[in-house]
C-alpha cells in the first residue's frame, strides 16, 4: 500500500537547507538562524514536557 497512514511514507525536513545570501551577511545571518532553531526546539521540548507532567 502507498497510503500516508505508514510512517515510512511520511513527510521529513532535511537537515540542511540552502541559502543565497550576501557574503558579508551569512555570518550572522547563519549564526541568528542557528540560535532561533535552538531557541525553538527547546520551546517545543518545554510544551511537550508539560503535557507530560499533567
């Protein structure tokens, strides 16, 4: 079966992306982007903990 209901046909982000971006920038640019990811998944981590923790 091809259906989506089968966890090996779901959907997945890759572990990298690609940008264009002006040299002087990607620095920073990647170093902002890092941090916000970061700052994101242990937000998502902190919810899941408190549902747990009910």
């Amino acid at each position: 079966s091809t259906s989506d209901a089968n966890p090996l046909f779901a959907a997945a982000l890759p572990n990298v992306f690609v940008a264009i971006v002006p040299e002087a920038a990607a620095e920073k640019l990647a170093r902002h982007v890092s941090e916000r990811v970061c700052a994101w998944v242990k937000e998502q981590g902190g919810s899941v903990l408190k549902r747990l923790l009910k």
